[in-house]
C-alpha cells in the first residue's frame, strides 16, 4: 500500500464510483447457492445482471434459466475454484467486459460469481483487488456465504473451508431452515454470530430473499453517507461497541477465528500504519481474513478506507470528509488466530496507537 | 473456458457504461445537431442548451434543461436557405454566435451572426459579420467564450485559395463592440493562398481534405495562444500575443502516414497536455485509424504524442453503420456553465457514441465511462453518430447526433 495510490483530487474520478459491482455467493456443498441464484437472477432488478457459475460437482444454472430470463451468461465449466479458476475467473471477467464493450453481450450491470462449494473464496476477492485492469472496471460489492443449517454445525466442527467462508462474508445466509429444528437453528445463528459478528445473518427458504439486502453493500462513493458507512464499516466498528472484544462475547467454541477492532484517537502516520500492516501480512497475511478500516491520516481531511483480504489490499481510497463528529481511526479485523493484543503491541511498537490512545 | 452466448455488436442496440440515461430530446423532428453546442446560464438561472444544426432547413435550437430529465424546447430557427449551414456556435453571457457557411462560393449570407439571447426565446438580431467572396464558403467554426473576440474558420472576400479545399483560414475578429465586428488578425498556413511566397503544400496522398482550419481554442491561462486543429496542416500553436500578427509557434503532424482531418486541439495547462482529435469524415472504417491522441505540450515548440484514447476495435464497430473515429472534445469552455476537468475528457466518435477518458496517468489513459445509444429512428446511416458534447456546471453530460437523434441528457458515475 501507498498513500500516494489514493484517490485524486475533485475534478478526477471518484475511486468508489463505476465499477460494476460483483457479488461473490459462496458456501459450502449443497448449501443452496445455485437455488439462491436462480431465484436472485428472476428478479426484476437483476435483469442486467451477468453469472459466472462452476458447474463442478453441483446443480448448474440450466437452460431453463436462460430461457427464462433475459440474462447472458458466462458459465465457467472447468474444476474446482480451489485450484485453477482465479486464472480463470479473471480470463471470464475480462473476456465478457470486452465483449460488453464491443457489445457482443448485454450491457450486464452487476455480476455474480459462485464459487465452488469447496473453495477458499478469498482467491476470488484477491483477483478483484490485485488484477488492476479488472479493479479498473469492476468492484467487490459483497461476499454472500450460504449456511446450511441442517448440516452446517458439524461442517464447522469438523472442517475448515466453511468456517472460512463463513468469516470472510459480509452476509450470512442460513439455508434450509424450513427443515431444521429451530433449536439448531438458533445455535447455528450463535456460531455464526461468534465466527463473523461483523456479517448480516439472514434466514433463506428455497433461495427467497430480498435482493436488497445483498446488493449496494460496498461503498460507492466519496460522498457516502454517515449511515451506509456505519453499516460498512460494521457492528465492530461502532462506537458503542469501544472496549468489548466481540458482539458475541468471548467465544464458546474453538474456531480459531478471533475478530475485534483497534480504535486510535490522535491522527495516525501513514508510514506507521503502512509499517504494521507489511509486517502483519508479511508474517501473518493468511490468518487476516478480513481487514476493514476508517483512518484519520495525518494531512488528509477525510477518512482513508482500507480494505483486505489476508495479504491483498486494494488501493487505500480518501473520502470526502467524515461523516460525523467521531474522526478516530477504526481497524476491524477478522482473523484466525490473531489475538488483539498481538497486533495492538505490534502498532504500539511502532509508536503508531500509543497507551492511552488503545482501547 | 468460458461461453457466453453472443447478440451481437448491432447498431440498434444501447450501450453503456457509467452513463445513465436522463433524457431524449429530437428537437421536434430536426434531431441533426452539428458540433455547435454550448449552454447559456440566464439572469433567472435557467440552463440553456444552444444547438447548431448539421444541415438546413434549421439554423438553432434552444432547449431548457434546468430539468435534464425534462427538457423542453423553447425556440427553433430557420436558415434562409437550403443551400448553407450554422453547424457552429457559442454562448457568451447573453450574446449567442452562429456561423454560416455556403455549400459553395460566391453565396451569401457566409460569415457569423449574433444575436441577444437575454430572452433565450426571443433572440435578437444584433448584426451579420459578412464574410462572402468570390473564394469564400464563409465560416465553418467559431470560438467565442470572453464577449469580446470571435475566433474562426473562415474565408474571406480578399482570399484565394491555392487549392479550392483550402478556403478557410483563422481569422480573429473584435466583437467589443458587437455591433461593428472588425477583423483585427488572421493566419493562414503558408503556401495555401494565391500569391504565398511559401511553396505549395503537399496534399495528402490517401484522401487530400485540404489545409484549412477548423477549430481554434483560446483559454484565458494562455491568451496568447491560438491551439488550432488545421485538417490535413496539422496541429497548430500560434503566438496571437500580436493579434494583428500571428506567429507559429509548432505544428505537429502526424499525417502520412495518418489519414489528416486534424480537428480539435485542446490544452491542458496543468498537466501540460494537448488533446488532439482527428475527424472521422469516411464511412466504414475507410479513413481509420482517426485518434484522439494526448501529446506532451511541456515545450510547446516540440509537442510528442504519448498515446491514444483506447477505443473499441474498428473491426466491430465501422461495421455498425456510418462514421467510427474520433470528432468533437468538450473544450472545456471557460465560461461559468461549463465544468472543466483536466483529468477527465469526454470525446465523441459518431457511431462509437460518447466517451470519457481518465487522463490523469497521460501515458496510459483509460476509458472510464460511454454511451452510445441505440440508432436513432430515421437514422439514414442505420446507426448513431454523435457528433459532440458538453458537461455542464451541475455534471449533467450532453451529447447530438449528427443526423436524427437530437439531445441526449446523461447522468455520469465515475
């Protein structure tokens, strides 16, 4: 990261403006994307939308879809997302962008992509920040995970990718709950709520849900509003939330993922943050699942917005100005087994949050 | 691998990108707009969208667009007869410039108009600048931004030509007082008038447009210099510190290999930029490559082209129908109702549609934003062919087509 990559001045492009949004549905194997998807691309509102589905081992996205609706697709049909389909993915996006541009294809105003129920999603997150022509053109608007709640409580017992997949989205799902017991439920919701207390959880039945509530979930301007970015920055980032380790309290079972947020109330030095953040990615960027932060830099008169996925940062961007009378800067991580104090000793070892400036 | 399932690259259907549709207007029926368009702030603070047509029967349009998703209409003029054009005009506070141009020489009225548009319904005639003659068509462009002094492509009834394709020139002419506009300067490319001691010059040996004029931008960070797009010359920076006599400062050309047609050059005084357009003027793809290049103005006597605007391969889009290439900037008018940007330009490429570009790194600029709309009804190319542009004080974007389409009202998000 440089600061000298933020956003320009006024008369220049606005860094969180026109990109086409992706939204990434990921979740575990028979977790219900493909059902979710199908209802989510009926909507009116998604009529422009592009898909981009790996058909591996699942349900695909069928001819009657598209018969059915006024969508292109881009259908991936190679293996398994773990393995090869970033190189791919970012083949697929730039081959429809261009042909979008050449008009070979609809003019498609937001794409989903669907993961592999096996896959690591952040690889797909990382080829949006990193592949600087696709950042260009598209922007990672949220991470979608589908929970199945008759399964998933053993899954995230006994593997790892669900609990992954589960702590790096911005929107929980929990699927299939007309055939769970609402007393699983209720301790899936909990588990859920431990691992990423930063994410929304919504309750799914045969993939209906209001797309509202999975789209526009990024940031979309330097002019957002004081309300959309509390809801960016998330519950961990609240004020009120100062001094508590988690919404869920200390957690009951052993994930290993552990999230919480660093607050600092003098300006911070760009060269001190940018310090911590390489030694925390160069030695630990596999265990930052999610990096979000509000940060009131030294000589700039908004705060800066930084994003993460493990060691991949997209380009810090400035808004335009704070939104509210609380200017301090705000870190929100979730991490597998990075504890606060660590990376809290490792900024105060750089003089970057000082004693009586860490809360 | 991937498939995607393909509909084709038609020319009836609407792209975009970063660009919303705000509003259509086809100017009652008369939707062919030259590349006169500029937009009068009133006294009441309305914003007036002023339209130069392409062709007769019609002079100028005037459209309120204090509403962009609800223009509407307030005046339509005709020309006297079938046998000229307006294509060109600007706004100055309340004075509005129209030129005129003859289909040939010898015919009247050639030269520019102006007219008091305090009443933007009601314009009023001020006086007719006559520039007729027996080698003169009058004038095809005009720059008029500081209410005093009229920039344009002309001839003169004192001007012969060389080469009948070389009969308009830069002339500067005092409007201070406009109802006696005098001629206080002009240059001409050396060897195209009768008489020059300058040799001829050499034509262009693919399609020979002629060594004239077009555009002429003057700012106020500069007024001493004239960025001139001279067609097949070249572009052009004078020294007009004398404006009774101009001097060349440089003349970038890149024609041949390049196929002429040199239109617009705009500076850029920050970043020390020249945005260059070559005109499109061939159908299907004949003339291409017509670029709109950023070339390094920081010595102004040696300018170095460093790139091109990216542009949608002419392989697919000379095939949807008419023109494909460059034409018309947003000049960036120094005048109140327009936004300026050096960062980010918006260019136009007939059926290429409307684009904008990010400039910011010159080396390596990129598309950020198009509209090309789907083809207008009566299109007699089968396709759009917008022609020009402005980006108003409010950010509204505004974009003609040439033939049919009339006014485009756009929202842009970059």
């Amino acid at each position: 990261m440089r600061s000298s990559e933020a956003s320009t001045p006024a008369d220049g492009r606005d860094p969180f403006a026109g990109r086409i949004p992706i939204s990434v549905i990921t979740g575990f194997l028979g977790s219900g994307k493909t059902t979710l998807l199908k209802k989510l691309l009926r909507h009116p509102g998604m009529a422009n939308a592009a898909v981009i589905v790996n058909e591996f081992g699942e349900e695909s996205i069928d001819h009657e879809l598209l018969e059915t609706s006024s969508e292109r697709m881009a259908l991936l049909d190679n293996g398994c997302l773990c393995c090869t389909v970033r190189t791919d993915l970012q083949e697929t996006l730039r081959d429809i962008l261009t042909k979008r541009m050449h008009g070979e294809v609809i003019q498609f105003d937001r794409v989903f992509v669907e993961t592999s129920g096996l896959a690591d999603p952040a690889p797909v997150v990382q080829t949006l920040a990193s592949d600087s022509l696709l950042a260009d053109k598209f922007r990672l608007d949220c991470v979608v995970t589908l929970v199945d709640a008759v399964n998933a409580l053993g899954q995230l017992d006994s593997l790892s990718e669900p609990i992954k997949q589960a702590a790096i989205a911005d929107r929980l799902l929990i699927t299939k709950t007309d055939i769970a017991g609402s007393a699983q439920v209720t301790e899936l919701r909990e588990r859920l709520a431990e691992i990423n207390p930063q994410a929304m959880i919504l309750e799914v039945v045969h993939g209906e849900v209001d797309p509202a509530n999975l789209i526009d979930v990024g940031l979309t301007s330097r002019q957002t509003a004081a309300d959309k970015l509390k809801r960016w920055i998330g519950p961990l980032g609240a004020p009120e939330q100062v001094g508590r380790p988690g919404l869920a309290g200390p957690p009951r079972h052993s994930t290993g993922i552990t999230s919480f947020c660093l607050w600092f109330d003098r300006p911070l030095s760009w060269t001190s943050f940018e310090t911590c953040m390489n030694v925390l990615t160069s030695l630990r960027g596999p265990d930052l699942l999610r990096v979000k932060g509000l940060l009131n830099v030294e000589g700039e008169a908004g705060p800066v917005v930084i994003q993460g996925v493990q060691h991949i940062f997209h380009p810090p961007a400035r808004l335009q100005a704070w939104s509210d009378e609380d200017r301090r800067s705000r870190l929100v991580f979730i991490t597998r087994g990075i504890e606060r104090e660590m990376v809290e000793n490792l900024f105060r070892a750089v003089g970057a949050l000082r004693s009586a400036a860490a809360t | 691998m991937s498939t995607t399932i393909n509909v084709g690259s038609q020319a009836d259907r609407t792209l975009s990108l970063n660009m919303t549709l705000l509003s259509h207007h086809e100017l009652d029926g008369f939707g062919g707009v030259g590349e006169g368009v500029a937009m009068q702030i009133t006294k009441d603070g309305r914003h007036i969208m002023w339209l130069a047509h392409e062709s007769a029967p019609k002079n100028f349009t005037a459209v309120d667009v204090s509403d962009p998703r609800k223009p509407k209409m307030i005046v339509q003029t005709d020309l006297p007869h079938a046998q000229m054009r307006s294509n060109s005009l600007e706004v100055s506070g309340d004075i509005l410039a129209v030129a005129y141009q003859t289909k040939e020489w010898g015919l009247k009225p050639a030269g520019f108009d102006l007219f008091d548009i305090s009443t933007p319904e009601k314009p009023k005639h001020i006086v007719h600048f006559d520039a007729s003659g027996p080698y003169s068509r009058g004038a095809h462009c005009l720059w008029f931004v500081d209410g005093e002094t009229v920039h344009m492509a002309s001839g003169a009834p004192d001007f012969q030509p060389r080469d009948s394709k070389d009969d308009q020139f830069y002339r500067i002419i005092d409007v201070r007082n406009p109802t006696k506009p005098t001629e206080v300067g002009r240059w001409w490319y050396p060897g195209t008038k009768e008489g020059d001691s300058a040799p001829p010059v050499r034509r262009m040996p693919k399609f020979d447009s002629g060594y004239r004029m077009h555009n002429c931008n003057v700012y106020p960070e500069r007024p001493d210099r004239a960025y001139i797009g001279y067609i097949d010359g070249g572009a052009i920076i004078l020294d007009i510190s004398d404006r009774s006599n101009p001097k060349l400062v440089s003349n970038w050309r890149h024609s041949p290999p390049n196929t002429g047609f040199v239109h617009t050059v705009m500076p850029l005084f920050g970043p020390q930029l020249l945005i260059v357009t070559d005109e499109c003027t061939k159908d299907d793809g004949a003339d291409w490559p017509k670029m709109t290049w950023v070339v390094d103005n920081r010595d102004e006597t040696n300018p170095v082209p460093i790139s091109t605007f990216p542009l949608p391969p002419a392989e697919i889009f000379a095939k949807r129908g008419g023109r494909y290439g460059s034409h018309n900037l947003h000049e960036n008018p120094p005048v109140k109702a327009a936004r300026k940007s050096e960062k980010i330009i918006l260019a136009t490429f007939f059926n290429g549609g409307l684009r904008a570009f990010d400039v910011s790194h010159p080396y390596q600029p990129t598309e950020v934003a198009y509209y090309v709309p789907g083809a207008p009804k009566m299109s007699p190319k089968g396709a759009v062919q917008i022609n020009d542009a402005y980006w108003d004080d409010r950010g509204v974007v505004f974009c003609v087509d040439r033939f049919a389409g009339g006014l485009y009202a756009l929202e842009m998000n970059i």
